[in-house]
C-alpha cells in the first residue's frame, strides 16, 4: 500500500528550502531580540554566528552571503558601530582588514547558537534519526550541486 501523500509533497524543494530557512531565521531572531540584540543588521547574525560558534573567518562568511562588497561594507560598518566586532588593520598586510568579535559580539553569536540549538531539537523529536540524516545528505548534495555550477559560472 503507498504511503499517504501530503499537500507538502506537491510543493516544489525550492519553495519549501526557502519556507524552512525561516524556522532558523525566526529561533534566532527570537533570542537575540530577547538577549538584548535587537539592533543586529539583516545577515549579521551569520556573520556573529559563524564567527563566535564555529571560528570561520569573516571574509569566507562575507563571501557565503553571495552579497556586493559595498553591501558586506555597509554590513561590517553597522556591527562595528553597534560595537559587535572591531575592525583592525592586518599587521602583515595594510591592505587587508582583520575582524574580531567583541564581548557583546560574543553573547550575540551565543544567542545565535541558541536559537539554532532551538529548531535542531525539535527537528530531533520530530524525525528519525534516518530521517535526520537523509536531510543533511540532501542539503549536501544540493551545496555540492552549487559549487559545482558556480565554478562552471
């Protein structure tokens, strides 16, 4: 007998890649705003986040946001005014600029971190273990499909 069929399965991965990012999106703007960071710019908790919870430079990050660089400026200039990050001259090379997480930038990334945790254990009570693990392979697969055709670009 097949499984019964849902309305979801007549949406197309696309749509319902960008309905679920919101799940994140929505837990991590929760806590912050509840951990007194209201004031963190559109993209900045990736950049807070990324840096604070998984020590990725914030240039690979800037890059991962497929943003200009007068947009990824404007962004790095508001959460240095904001007082998340400092910005310093790289002492071996003036012409690039090095980026380090403040005290606030660290209890911002520590809501992000939060807000992740958040939606990763409801998706635990709600999926298997399988089914867990047929996701990340499917989101793997869909990044290797887009470095794959970035480099085609």
């Amino acid at each position: 007998m097949p499984a019964a069929r849902s309305a979801a399965d007549d949406v197309v991965i696309p749509a319902l890649l960008r309905a679920a990012r919101g799940a994140y999106g929505h837990a991590i703007r929760d806590r912050l705003v509840a951990a007194g960071f209201d004031d963190v710019p559109r993209n900045g908790a990736h950049i807070l986040g990324g840096m604070g919870n998984h020590g990725v430079p914030a240039s690979d990050l800037i890059r991962q946001l497929g943003v200009t660089k007068q947009a990824a400026s404007q962004m790095i200039d508001t959460l240095v005014v904001r007082g998340y990050v400092t910005r310093e001259t790289d002492s071996e090379d003036r012409r690039r600029l090095t980026l380090e997480l403040t005290d606030r930038g660290r209890a911002a990334a520590g809501a992000v971190r939060a807000g992740v945790l958040a939606v990763d254990a409801e998706l635990t009570k709600r999926l298997s273990p399988a089914g867990i693990a047929g996701l990340r392979d499917g989101l793997v697969a869909l990044c290797e499909i887009r470095e794959r055709t970035e480099q085609q670009s």
